[in-house]
C-alpha cells in the first residue's frame, strides 16, 4: 500500500530510540523528510541520518523546547506536513515505575505534567500554522495508563489521559479546517525505557527478587496478563503511528488506536 508520505515533512519527537526512532525510519523508509527530535543524538540515530533525515536537538521539558523544534524543522525542509508528539514517559532523571500516589510531591506532579502535557501542547501550538497550510496530521503517543488508571503509575496515567482528552478537542476544532488529529495507545513495548540498566525492568525485578532478564522474557507479560504473553515491539507501535499519519487515514480523526498485546480486558 502506497501511504503516500513522499515528499511530506515530518517532525517526530524523543526520535532518538525506542518507537520514535521506528516511527522515524518509517515515515523515512516511506518517502518523507523527518526531523528526529532529542536531546543527544543516539548512535542509532546518528547512524541513520541523511539528506533526508535530520537531528533537531532540543529539550521538549522546556518552555521554548518545542517551539524552537517546530521551527528547525520547517527552516530545513520548508514546511510541515506531519507532527508525531512522541516524547513522553518519566521526566528527566525519574525511574517509573513508583507504585503510589503517596510517593509523588508538587515537584514530581508537576514534572511529569510539564513533560507529556504542556510538552505536546507547546509544539502543537508552533506547528499549527504549517499544518493548516498543508492539510497536516499529528499522531500522540499516549499510553494504556490513560484508560486503566493505577496507583503504580498515578501521576503517569493522569497525563496521558489529558493527552487523550486534548487530542479529541483539537480533532473538534481543527478537524473541519483539514488537520487531522489521533492518538496512538501502546500497552508496554520493549524500548529503553524498559531494558536499559536501571530501567522498568529493572526496578521491576527489584519489587520481585528477579532479574532483568526474566521480566523482560516472562514476568512483565504475566504481571499484566498480556494476551500474546510478550512485550510488544516498537516496530509494532510505529507502523500504526505511520499510518494514522498518512492520507490514506483522510477519514480517521478524534481516535484512539490501542496497541496494547490485549491487556484492558474490556469492551
Ligand atoms: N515503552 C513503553 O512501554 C510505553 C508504553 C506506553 C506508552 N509509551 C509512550 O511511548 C512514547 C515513547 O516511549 P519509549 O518507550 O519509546 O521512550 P524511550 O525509549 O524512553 O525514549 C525516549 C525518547 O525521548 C527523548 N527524550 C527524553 N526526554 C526528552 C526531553 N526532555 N526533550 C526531548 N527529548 C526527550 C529521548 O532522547 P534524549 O534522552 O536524548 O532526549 C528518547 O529519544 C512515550 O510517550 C511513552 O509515554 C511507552
């Protein structure tokens, strides 16, 4: 299937690793120029990068972060076609999971709204009159935590809720002047966040009297009762992320797309 993403812009954010960098080489594997957006430069990426895609460092936990992406971007490649709000998760410097609403002060609050709300607000705001301009689409990346609200991950959960709310409000207002507007909804997915040294799997195996190994292998699918009895792949998430961006998805706005290997068990 032709996703007709030639020649379109893109600019995905947290694009250094993990299902940013598959949504990344995706759009670019499909024709697009994308701007991939961290703050360092990740080996993989590095290794990637061409004509046709570019590393846009910046901070998105920042007040001009996002702005000052939106506009790398469109002073490269001239215009903006697609916005890929991925970034998101733990902020800066924080471990999750922290398994209670008790271990969250103002700061931790705070940090964590800054980083998967008001991040994805801001470089909505920049990147709207380029969209409107060429007909765009933005994809967020939310979370299951926003429909299975949990204390292991309160103030996680709560973002990503407002991220699925703002998503269908945008679609409302923006829909009807050709700007489409979805979300994405992943369940667990085997990236960094998961399998990097002191990572989910990490503090997981600690709450267990395990290793990393095993929860990545076996543990973590059980403690959620994962349908296909694995983490899900960042490719898996990408191609779906790929898809509500392209034309071929004219009709598809407002929605929701959960990849979540079956773990809300609800209808
Ligand atoms: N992995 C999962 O299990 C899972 C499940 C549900 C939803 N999600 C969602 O999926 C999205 C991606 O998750 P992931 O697991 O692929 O993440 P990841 O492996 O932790 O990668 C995070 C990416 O964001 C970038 N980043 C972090 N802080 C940043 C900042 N302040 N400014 C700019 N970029 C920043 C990182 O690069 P730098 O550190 O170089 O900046 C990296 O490229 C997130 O929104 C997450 O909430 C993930």
């Amino acid at each position: 299937m032709d996703l007709m993403l030639k020649d379109k812009v893109a600019m995905v954010t947290g694009a250094s690793q993990g299902i940013g960098l598959a949504a990344a080489l995706t759009l670019r594997a499909e024709g697009a120029c994308v701007a991939a957006v961290s703050r360092r430069c990740s080996p993989e990426l590095a290794a990637a990068l061409d004509d046709s895609l570019v590393h846009v460092p910046a901070d998105l936990a920042t007040e001009r972060g996002p702005a000052g992406a939106v506009e790398a971007t469109v002073e490269r490649f001239g215009r903006l076609d697609v916005l890929v709000n991925n970034a998101g998760g733990p902020p800066p410097g924080v471990t999750m999971p922290r398994f209670s609403f008790e271990h969250l002060d103002d700061g931790d609050w705070t940090a964590m709204l800054d980083f998967n709300v008001m991040s994805v607000v801001r470089a909505v705001r920049a990147a709207l009159p380029h969209l409107l301009e060429q007909g765009g689409s933005i994809v967020n990346v939310s979370s299951t935590h926003a429909h299975v609200p949990s204390g292991v991950n309160v103030d996680y959960g709560v973002a990503k809720a407002g991220v699925n709310n703002l998503t269908q409000a945008l679609s409302e207002e923006f829909g009807p002047r050709g700007v489409r507007v979805n979300t994405v909804s992943p369940g667990p997915v085997r990236t960094p966040w998961w399998t990097k040294e002191g990572g989910a799997a990490d503090v997981l195996a600690q709450a267990l009297g395990s290793d990393r190994a095993t929860v990545l292998e076996r543990s973590a699918a059980e403690l959620m009762n994962l349908t296909t009895g694995r983490l899900i792949d960042p490719q898996e998430i990408a191609d779906v992320i790929v898809l509500l961006a392209s034309p071929r998805s004219a009709s598809t706005t407002g929605s929701d797309v959960v990849v979540d290997a079956g773990l809300r068990k609800a209808v």
